[in-house]
C-alpha cells in the first residue's frame, strides 16, 4: 500500500489535470483571451490552491501548444492566426485521410464496421454526433466544443492507435482554441456551424471511404471559409 507520500503524489496529479482541464475550458470560453498574460500565483488564488500543482498545469498547457511560458511575466494565451489554422487543417486531414485509408484497405488493427463491438462503439460515437449537431444548430459554441471534441476522440479511438488518437485530439483543441476568438464575435451562430458528424459515422459504418473523405474535405472547406471571413482575410 502507499503510504502519504503516494497518495499524496496521485491528489497532486489529480489536481494538475482540473486546472489543467479548467484553465483549457476558460480559453474555449473566451474567457482567458489570446494574449492574455497571468501568472502561476494568480491562477493558484483563483482556485484556492498551491502554486505547485497550477505551475505543473500551465506547463502542461504550454507544451500543448495553448499558452506561452515568460520567466519573467508568467504565461500568456498563445496567439493563433488564420496561416495556423491552415496548417491544422492540413494536418487534421492527413491523420483523418491516414484513418479512413486503414478502413478501406481493411488493415490489421482497423476497426470491422461488422463487429457488433465496432458497431456498438459507432453508435456511441453517432449519439456524440446527434448531440454536436443540435448545439451546431441551435449555434451553442460552448457544447458543440465540448461534443465535437467527444465525438473525435471517440471516433479516433477506434481505429486502435493512442498516438495518432491523442494527436489529432490536440490538432482539435488547437482548432478550436484558433476559432473560438473569431467565432464568439459573432452573436447568432444558428446554421453557420458545420453539423455532419453524423453522417460522416453514417458513411464510415458502410466503408463508404470516399463519401467519408468528401464529408471532411467539405468541412475543412466551410471551417476556413468562414474564419478568414470573419478574421477579414
């Protein structure tokens, strides 16, 4: 059994992980805003704790690509411009096109449509999907984040690989962290938000692989066509 030392080390760990979490949920708010400066005895007054476990989080943070780190002033949001999204895309769908060729070509760990595991897991991944697409509707930027990142990873996992999963989920954060200051200007999102999450599960469930690759490529097309609009490029 561990003794106060190892737990104490697994409530720190904990502990890292929601502020890391919360801190990450502030900047998709908009509440933290790109650029914004903050340091580590700041953020640990905000949350009543100790600076060790927050200064653990906003390393992590940094290292994800969400925040700056300046010995001198502390950290700051990291500022994204619309040529970062490009390359997001770019590299979102190169992991995706990785994905969806697995399926096709039916390869060793590739997920079987077929089996009642696989198909019991898309319909999981589908009910993500219905509920993305009702917030993408309704224009909730808040729980369409919080259910396209869901649903992305859910979809990722099961194609059997952790690295390619964690990475495109941080390729996601990213995304959304680079859209979330563009998107919040505007007031009423309602049909201005791509909503085809479910068919793209619909598509991937019939290894239909083009149909799948052509959903995205039209959802890589509306995303940056509307944040250069509203980013005024």
């Amino acid at each position: 059994m561990p003794g106060p030392s190892g737990t104490g080390a697994v409530t720190r760990s904990t502990l890292r992980q929601q502020i890391a979490d919360a801190l990450r949920d502030e900047v998709l708010a908009g509440r933290l805003q790109p650029g914004q400066e903050f340091t580590v005895k700041e953020i640990a007054e905000q949350y009543g704790v100790s600076a060790t476990p927050v200064r653990e989080a906003l390393v992590d943070l940094s290292a994800q690509g969400l925040l700056d780190a300046d010995h001198h002033r502390g950290f700051r949001v990291h500022e994204y411009s619309v040529d970062d999204f490009r390359g997001m895309i770019e590299a979102r769908s190169l992991v995706t096109d990785g994905m969806f060729l697995s399926l096709a070509a039916d390869l060793p760990g590739g997920p079987d449509p077929a089996d009642p595991r696989i198909a019991a897991a898309l319909a999981g991944v589908r009910r993500r999907g219905e509920e993305a697409q009702r917030a993408a509707a309704a224009g909730d930027l808040t729980v369409l984040i919080g259910y396209d990142l869901r649903y992305w990873r859910e979809l990722a996992a099961l194609f059997g690989n952790p690295y390619l999963c964690d990475f495109l989920h941080r390729l996601r954060v990213q995304s959304w962290v680079c859209t979330v200051q563009h998107l919040r200007r505007l007031s009423d999102l309602r049909g201005a938000l791509w909503c085809g999450h479910t068919e793209l599960v619909d598509a991937l469930a019939r290894r239909d692989v083009p149909g799948a690759r052509s959903l995205v490529d039209a959802y890589n097309s509306h995303s940056l066509a509307l944040i250069e609009g509203l980013a005024g490029e």
